[in-house]
C-alpha cells in the first residue's frame, strides 16, 4: 500500500488493465486474500470468509466488519 501512497483517488479508481480492476480493486483482493489465509489457515476461527467481489457500503473503498 505504501506504493499507492499519493495517488490520486479517481486515478486509482479508474481501471488499468483489460480485465477492470482499479488499484483500488487490487488492494481490496489482496487484503481479503491475505485476512482470508489468516482466519483460514493460521488463526483456525471457523468464521466466514471475506468476499473480494462484494459491494462496499456507504462510498468507502474497502468493506468494514
């Protein structure tokens, strides 16, 4: 994230590759993907995992439990 640090917020929400995904988008993936693992393999919490593809409520750019 640090990377992304700076980068103004229509440049990351616009999509920069032929599949759509924003840099927005590819941060939100990846930290599911990462929180995913961590609950999955390391923490053993037996909760839901997080879905990469669902809405973000409210405007925000990342979903909040």
């Amino acid at each position: 994230m640090a990377k992304a640090v700076g980068i103004p917020e229509r440049q990351a929400s616009r999509p920069g590759v032929e599949s759509g995904r924003s840099l927005f988008g590819l941060i939100k993936h990846l930290t599911v993907v990462e929180l995913n693992w961590f609950a999955w393999a390391h923490a053993d919490t037996g909760t839901e995992l997080w879905d990469d593809a669902a809405p973000v409520a409210d405007g925000r750019r990342c979903a909040t439990r």
